[in-house]
C-alpha cells in the first residue's frame, strides 16, 4: 500500500508540473496561431513580469495593487511588441521573426534587469511550501500546500483561455486569421486588432506563469529558460492546439517525475532535466504534427 501511496504522490507532483508547463506553453501557442510567429522572447516577458511584480510590491505597492498594474504594464509590452516588432515584419519569412523575438528577448532581459536590478528575489503568494496535513497523516504522502495551489490557479487559467479561444467572437476570429490571413481580412476581421490582442494576452500569461515559478523557485533570471521546458510540450502537443498544449503538459510533467523517480538513480538522477527532450525527439519522429495539431501537407 505504502508503494501505491508513493507513486500517486510521484504522479501529482508530476500533474501539477504539467499544469504550469502547459500555461508557459499557452502563450506561445496564442501566437503562433494568430501569427505564425514562435515567440522566443516568451521566457523574456515571464522574468519581466515576476520581476516587475515584485519590484512595484518593494517600492511599497499592496500585493492587491501592483498584481493590476503589472498585468497593465504587460498588457502594454504585449502590445507594443505587435506594433513595433511585428507589424512592420509580417511579410518576411518566419526566419526573419524568429531572429527579431531572439532579439526582442535579449531586449527584455536587458530592460527588466535595468529597471530592477539582478538579486534574487522571494514571492510570498501567502501560501507556505509544505505538505498539506490530512493528507500527510492520512495517506503518507508528502504534496506541498503551493504545489496545489499553483495547479489550480494554472488550470484556471488554462481552461479560461481555452474557452475564450474556442466559444467567443474572439476565438472564432483567431481560428480564421489562423487558417488564412488573407481569407480573414476579406471578410472583414481586424487582423492587427487580432494580432494586438493576443499578445496583450500573452504578457498577461507571461505574468501568472512567472508568479507560480517565482513563488517555487524565487524571482531570478533562471526563470528565462522556463521557456524551454514549454518546447517538448509545443512539439507533443502541437504548436496551434490549445488542448493539446494540456494534455502534452500533464504528460510530460508526469513521465518526467515517474522516470527521474523510478528510473534516475541507474542514470545518476537528472533524467528529468533530459528526458521531455527524448519524448519530444520521439514525437518528431512518428507524429511530427503532434497529439493534435494540424497535419500540414506540402507540394513538392
């Protein structure tokens, strides 16, 4: 029983990973299907989010009023970024804005540290990070109070975004630009109203993404490379679904945690760090669309 008890505790703690995971890997998919645009500054605007959130709180803003103004100010960076960056770049390659997000990140790494200096710092969401008691003395099992905290608010805003997306206006007009720019700008959808207000969007998932890793692993400019814990999720999951950004994050976020635990020790621990990689590459290799995106024909 004892065992049982061990891996679903193995198994929740890799679930609520997932979770987080599949809400860093959200804004990237906002994105890439209003813009066909990978986002590599993603991880940039998750560190100035956190960071600025905790800087306004020590200039000696409440929690309760700088968590709205950071979302206006990221509200403000997503849009900015659309109309300075992308807009004049949306008939070049895809190449062309990879490199200007490349650039843009290293920008908005350069400004949030400028701006708030490079300590680390500690978020307090008020919620301690220790294991919930009932469950403790009942079962045995160790699962932290902030772990089910950031799941659930992580879920909420997953399931949010995924109905906006897919039962709104919004969404609908999303799903058209997606399909065809053109097509969608001849029935008279406001492309750049679009594209604006999905990056606003973005910013916005960029600051709660940042709040729960901040509050787990402090406020610090590791948070950039969160990003690339998003990259097996977009390629398991599929860079244009919304679902499947959350099924491939709960999957990863559990294979991950049941192979480090089960498996790290003949490897010398770490495997979690590699293996989402391995399951990525493997993905590639028999369903490179993903679990559930669009499978792309080309003429050659």
């Amino acid at each position: 029983m004892g065992d049982i008890f061990f891996f679903v505790e193995v198994l929740v703690a890799g679930l609520l990973s997932g979770v987080m995971y599949a809400l860093v890997a959200l804004g990237f998919v906002l994105i890439y299907k209003a813009s066909s645009v990978f986002n590599f500054a993603q991880g940039a605007m998750v560190f100035l989010a956190v960071l600025s959130f905790v800087g306004f709180m020590e200039l000696g803003l409440p929690f309760w009023a700088a968590l709205p103004v950071t979302i206006g100010m990221m509200v403000l960076v997503g849009m900015a970024t659309e109309r300075f960056v992308l807009r004049p770049l949306v008939s070049q390659t895809e190449e062309t804005l990879l490199m200007a997000t490349i650039g843009l990140a290293f920008v908005i790494e350069g400004l949030a540290q400028f701006l708030w200096g490079v300590d680390v710092r500690n978020l307090d969401l008020g919620i301690h990070d220790e294991p919930i008691g009932w469950v403790m003395d009942t079962t045995g099992m160790l699962i932290s109070q902030l772990d089910i905290m950031a799941g659930v608010v992580a879920g909420i805003m997953v399931t949010a975004l995924a109905l906006l997306f897919s039962r709104t206006k919004v969404g609908r007009g999303l799903r058209a630009v997606a399909d065809d720019h053109t097509a969608a700008l001849s029935i008279g959808i406001p492309l750049k109203h679009i594209w604006m207000l999905v990056w606003a969007t973005a910013g916005v998932v960029a600051l709660v993404a940042g709040m729960l890793w901040g509050a787990r692993s402090g406020v610090q400019f590791a948070l950039v490379w969160v990003a690339l814990k998003a990259l097996p999720v977009l390629i398991i999951g599929g860079f244009t679904s919304v679902p499947g950004v959350i099924v491939a994050g709960l999957l990863v976020g559990a294979s991950e945690k049941v192979v480090e635990v089960y498996f790290g020790p003949y490897f010398g621990g770490g495997v979690e760090v590699w293996f989402p990689y391995i399951l990525a590459v493997l993905f590639l290799l028999i369903r490179p669309e993903g679990l559930f995106g669009e499978k792309i024909i080309r003429r050659v």
